[in-house]
C-alpha cells in the first residue's frame, strides 16, 4: 500500500468542504451533520484517491466500494442536513453503514488476488 500525500490531502479538504457546507445549512442537526459528513467523506474519500495498492484489481474493487460508499454517505448526511430527524438515528444510521464500509474495505485490502 502505498499513500500519495497530495492527493490525500485533497481528499481531506473536499471532505472539509463538504463538512462545512451541510454546516452551514439550517438544520437542527447541525453540528452533529458537520462532524459526521467530515469523518464520513474523509473516511471513503481518502482511500479513493490517494491510496494504491499493490494488486491492480484489488486496487480497482477497493476504489468502487470507496466511491459508493462516499456517495451513500453524501445522500445521508445531506438527507439529515435537510430533514433533521433524531440526532440517536443519524448516529446509528451513519454508524453502521460506515462500519460496514470498512468491513468491506478491509476484506478486499487483505485479499490476495
């Protein structure tokens, strides 16, 4: 594995500005949202654009699971920037998907292909 800096930090100052506009949206969730797109989006993001592994295939799955996972989580957060239901199901809800994300990340990173 191996981590491009640049692009790396790209990655984080999109997630940034992600962060900071579902912030600035009037919501009742909304230090809640800002904290969660950012860890969310910098968390799918930044494996998706600067990080390459050894394997070009793993490499490829790797990237499409990171990329429809930081589309799910936009749609998310976006949705409960929008809408601000319950501040215990917006954690559950981005929780688990996340956690399901690095569980499918993980798998491919350790297959060998």
């Amino acid at each position: 594995m191996q981590i491009h800096p640049a692009n790396f930090l790209i990655a984080v100052a999109i997630s940034a500005l992600i962060a900071y506009g579902l912030w600035s949206m009037d919501g009742s969730l909304k230090a809640y949202v800002a904290i969660g797109s950012f860890a969310y989006c910098a968390g799918t993001l930044g494996p998706a654009i600067g990080i390459n592994l050894e394997f070009a295939r793993n490499a490829t799955n790797l990237r499409v699971v990171c990329v429809v996972f930081f589309m799910i989580g936009l749609a998310l957060n976006l949705t409960f920037a929008l809408i601000g239901s319950s501040q215990t199901l917006y954690i559950l809800i981005c929780a688990i998907s996340f956690l399901v994300y690095v569980f499918l990340a993980n798998s491919l990173y350790n297959a060998k292909q």
